[in-house]
C-alpha cells in the first residue's frame, strides 16, 4: 500500500462563546485537515490547529511542503516517512511549525494503517488498556465570574465528571485561591481537581503560589513557568509537594528527555501536534515509563485516546471538545472512564458536511 497523494483543507472554527486564559484571549480556531490517500483506495486522516487562526497559512503550506517525503512510499513504514521528515526539516530546525507538519502527515498514516488493518490504533501499538480515565478541560475559565465558576463546576460534577481542570493568572494571587477555594468547597474532596497556570509565573512566583494550594489536595498543577524554562521548572516541582504537569509546548523525544533527567515534571503531558504525532508520542511514553513517570494528553481527545490506550503508563486523557463537531463519532465515557473506541484507525471519521460548511 502506497501514499499516492496528501490533500489539505483550511477551515475556521469559531469558538463560541470565546474564553480566557493567562495567554489571552481565544475566539476561533484554524484548522488544517489532512487526507493522505493510497493506492489501495484506503484513507487516513488528521488535523493540525492554530490558536486565532494566526497563521494557519504557514501550517498548511508545511503540511503540504512535507508531502513529497510520503507520496510514492509505503503507507506502513511510518518509521521511515518520520526519519525522512526529519533529516529534511533539518535546516529549518527540529521545532514548531516542521514538527507539527511532520504530526500531520504521521497521524494520517497511522490511521490509514489502522484501516488496512482492520485494527484501532491502540492495538497496532500493542494494547495497554481499553479505557483511560478523563478530566473535562472545557471549561472553568480565567474569565468566568466567581459564581459562573462555581456553577460551571457543579454542573460537571453532575454529568458524571470525576475530575475537572481549572484555570489561573489573576494579577492579584489572593484571587485565584478564592476562587480554587470555592470550588473545591462546592465539588468536595473526592473529585478530581487540576489547575493550570499556563505559563504565566516567575520561578519565586511559582513556589509561593505552589504552596498556597497544598492544602486544596490538587491532582497536579499545570505550566506554571514558560515552557522553555525546564531548569526552573525543576526547582518548583522539587519545591512543591503537588505534582507538577508539564509538556504541552515541549516538542519530540530530545525536548521530553531533557524535562526528564531535569524531573522537570512529574507527569508528562506530550501534545500530538507539537510532540511529532503518534510515533514520537510513543516513544516519549516509554521513555517516561522508564523514568517511572506517567504520561497524560493534551487536547485531541478524540485521537490522542488511541495512543494512551497503548500505554501502560498513561493517566488521563484531557477531554477538551473543541473539534467534537467534526467527527461522525462520539467519545464515549463510564464511570469517569473514557473508552477506547475498537473502531479501525483512529476509529473517527471527518464529518464532510461540517466540513464543507467551515471550509473557506
């Protein structure tokens, strides 16, 4: 089975209403679908993002740059396509805007594997699990009043939600532990409860904060410090007794393996855009494992599911529905759990009708 041509497509996603958080403020999405198809009539798909829709033209055109590495080669050799990639993005530089081509294209072959195979993605890898426990991520915003962020809270606690992430970076400190205050008073101590800085602390800022909120019982604490500052964020993950969540913004195996002999983090948190897809996903997550150190998932959910299922060390899966909509499919969740679908590839399928209509 052979790659005979990868196909692109730019959408923009309004996001509605927007949200807030310590990088700004967020109104839309671009979106650039991929469609790799082969000679064996089976397709794979995936999608890469921008934030504001701020340069998704150079997104794209990486995407597209990147296609001649995989057309004309063997669909199943994902190795070979991503070492390929890699020594011809040499020159540009082994992260941002390459890596996330590189993402693209890995993501589109894994499904179409998938496919060929009749298998789901998480099976190809080996098979960990069948179900990962979930956080919903989609909500509990830096710019939701006290009383909205109460409700808010609340109301996933009523769906079923065992665990549920929230925001930081009020100017004022005193504001952000009122506001965890009132909602782990309002969720109670058995539910899960993750808060995220995104970036937006000093390292002296990070350990004072940090330790205002051991008494919240926090599953982790997320990004406090920019994400380029591993060496800082050693010192407040050995400062702190809450764990510290980190990788989001960090990219492929070399930048994880840096984080990981600094114990930069204590759960590493590989994003499938900018980590190099499922095959460099993967190999972060045994390096962890090696370390003792668990993995989770940033955004994606609907595919990042695949890849942890076959990991034996991963924790949660990040449930952050912001292109729910373009699938077919559902993500299906028990008890707190969020299945693994059996269906082939990815085991989700690019609803063309949504598509069509965001498409520009």
């Amino acid at each position: 089975m052979k790659v005979t041509r990868i196909e692109t497509q730019a959408l923009r996603l309004p996001l509605e209403p927007p949200i807030g958080s310590a990088l700004g403020q967020f109104t839309c999405f671009g979106i650039v679908l991929v469609t790799l198809h082969t000679d064996a009539g089976i397709t794979g798909e995936n999608l890469v993002f921008t934030l504001n829709d701020r340069r998704t033209k150079v997104l794209r055109q990486m995407v597209e740059d990147l296609a001649d590495v995989a057309v004309g080669q063997d669909a199943g050799h994902i190795a070979g396509f991503w070492a390929r990639a890699w020594k011809d993005i040499n020159f540009l530089g082994h992260k941002g805007v390459p890596v996330m081509g590189i993402s693209a294209i890995d993501g589109a072959l894994w499904d179409a594997l998938g496919k060929a195979s009749n298998l789901p993605i998480y099976r190809l890898l080996g098979g960990a699990k069948n179900r990962v426990p979930a956080y919903h991520s989609g909500g509990l915003w830096l710019d939701r009043s006290l009383e909205a962020l109460v409700d808010e809270a609340l109301s996933f606690k009523a769906q079923g939600w065992r665990a549920m992430k929230m925001r930081f970076g009020h100017s004022d400190p005193s504001i952000d532990i009122a506001r965890v205050r009132a909602v782990r008073a309002a969720i109670g101590p058995d539910i899960k409860l993750m808060a995220d800085s995104n970036q937006g602390l000093t390292e002296p800022q990070a350990i004072r904060f940090g330790r205002m909120l051991e008494e919240f019982n926090l599953t982790w604490y997320e990004e406090p410090l920019p994400a380029y500052d591993v060496e800082g964020l050693a010192r407040v993950a050995e400062a702190l007794d809450t764990p510290i969540a980190s990788g989001e913004t960090e990219y492929t195996r070399y930048g994880f393996r840096r984080m990981l002999e600094l114990r930069s983090a204590d759960i590493l948190m590989p994003d499938l855009q900018r980590v190099g897809g499922v095959s460099e996903f993967v190999r972060v997550g045994h390096m962890a494992e090696s370390h003792d150190v668990p993995v989770s998932s940033h955004l994606f959910p609907e595919t990042s599911i695949q890849v942890l299922g076959g990991l034996s060390n991963s924790s949660f899966l990040e449930y952050m529905p912001w292109f729910s909509q373009l699938y077919n499919e559902a993500l299906e969740f028990e008890n707190g759990d969020a299945i693994v679908p059996e269906r082939p590839g990815w085991g989700f399928t690019f609803d063309q009708s949504r598509v069509q209509y965001l498409t520009r």
